[in-house]
C-alpha cells in the first residue's frame, strides 16, 4: 500500500521489526462515528464514577487553590527559577568547550566537559521533579482522571496490526477489561510489543488532545517520541560512558520500570501539559 493509500485508511502507521527480525506494521485506526460517540459515553460515565466516588471536580479544585495562593509558593518558584539560570550556565560552558574537536581538547578540558555533563543531568532531574509536582496538582480532578481512563480506551480500540492486508485490533474486540487482561499478558511475554503499544499510546493520547489531525503531524511527533526514548536509554544504559555514571550520588543499579498499559496517567499527563502550551 502507497503512502498515500495509508494515509487515507489509517490516523497513522509505522513499521518496525520485531526480535526474529520480522518486519511488521503497526497501525492507528480512524474512528467511526458511533465510536466517537461511544467514546463521548465511555467519558462520561468514568467522569460520573469518579465524583460518585469522591474525587473532586476541576471547578472544586481550582477554588481551593486560589483560596491557598496558587499551586506553587514563591520558594519554589525562586528554586526553579535559579535551577533554569544553572542549566543554561552549565549548557552554555559545555557549549564553549565544545568548540575544540574532541582530540584537540585537552584533559582538563575533558574532566571539566564531563563534570557540566553531570551537573546537567542534576539539575535536569530536580526541574522534572518540580514540573511534574505542578502537573500532579491538576490531574487529582475526577475530569483528568476520566480522560487518562479515556484515552487508554481509545488505544485498546485504536491500536491494531496489518498483516497481508488483513487488519486485527491487537487486544481483540472484547470488554475493555478483558483487552487490558490480554495486555497484562503481552507485556509479561513480549517487549517489542510492549514498546509498541508504549509508542502508540502516546500518539493516541497527542491526538485525543487535539495536537494531533494529519498523518504528517503523528509522523513528525513519533520521529520526536522515538528520539527522546534513544537519548533516555543512552542516559541510563549500564556502561562507564553514560552520562548517569558521571552524577555524584547516583545508585548504579537503577532500572527503568515497564510501562504499564493500564496506568497511563504519567504519561498523559506530560502529554497534556505540551498539548496546553
């Protein structure tokens, strides 16, 4: 099938090859219109069931924290403020010495390259810490909550594979539950699936949020996702030349958890906060 006759079919699709070395396609579907409106019921139930429940709406929220002064104190805007000058200091340094080619550098040159390495790995963390802080502060409404629970509704529904022109949803056609169960199982038995399914969340979730439409912007975003997934796994890859060797403090044994199909709120919760912006 053309580029062309992909585009008309599917939101999205990409390829990728699995650990026998087999070529395989993946694909977004385009929703129907009962689906989105099946979509639409999906959300307004869970949104009825988590106030039913207890959690808070959006409007309650946003009362309580004018009434307590915003959702960040002046101390930690100061911090995060200071913490953006230091990154931008340790960046602009490594910069300056960058300018020399590696071999012409000299070792004082190197050590002091590979210590603003360090202290922007540092710095970088505590400013994510801060960031996601605020995030947290907004998914805590029953209205955030319902659209996490949305979305991984629309991924189970969404995420399928073609295999000799033959397309199949890739958690089957059942009850939501019954797809996460087969879920569960995948990543239990298979990471390449796994990380598939990783990939094609996040490009579902970028699309719910309407920073998504045409084919050219999930490609453009899915060349961005798989970008930022190689510089995290060169960060933490267990070697002497990894940049997280070089922080001060650092364990040397930590791992990246799996990503859960089933509790994708980390993730779309970064993901809204670029789609608000």
């Amino acid at each position: 099938m053309d580029n062309k006759k992909q585009q008309e079919k599917y939101l999205y699709s990409f390829e990728a090859t699995d650990a026998a070395s087999v070529k395989r396609k993946f694909c977004i579907l385009k929703p129907t219109r009962k689906m989105k409106e099946n979509g639409e019921l999906f959300y307004a139930s869970k949104l009825s069931q988590f106030i039913s429940g207890g959690v808070l709406p959006k409007i309650v929220w946003d009362k309580i924290f004018k009434d307590n002064g915003g959702i960040i104190s002046e101390v930690d805007q100061k911090e995060y403020s200071d913490l953006f000058v230091e990154f931008s200091e340790f960046r602009n340094s490594i910069d300056n010495l960058s300018v020399k080619a590696e071999k012409e550098r000299t070792e004082d040159e190197k050590n002091q390259i590979e210590f603003f390495e360090g202290q922007l790995i540092r710095v970088r963390k505590r400013m994510q810490e801060m960031e996601m802080a605020q995030v947290n502060a907004f998914e805590n409404t029953a209205e955030a909550k319902a659209r996490n629970r949305t979305i991984v509704w629309w991924a189970a529904n969404l995420a399928a594979e073609e295999n000799n022109g033959i397309v199949e949803l890739l958690l089957g056609s059942g009850q939501i539950e019954d797809r996460l169960d087969i879920y569960d199982s995948i990543i239990e038995n298979d990471k390449f699936l796994t990380d598939c399914f990783s990939r094609i969340n996040y490009l579902v979730t970028v699309w719910y949020l309407g920073s998504a439409s045409s084919f050219e912007d999930f490609k453009t975003l899915d060349e961005e996702y798989l970008k930022r997934i190689q510089e995290d796994e060169s960060l933490l890859k267990p070697d002497g030349n990894s940049l997280e060797h070089k922080v001060e403090g650092e364990k040397e044994n930590d791992t990246v958890a799996e990503v859960d199909f089933k509790k994708t709120e980390e993730t779309n919760q970064s993901v809204s906060v670029v789609a608000d912006k």
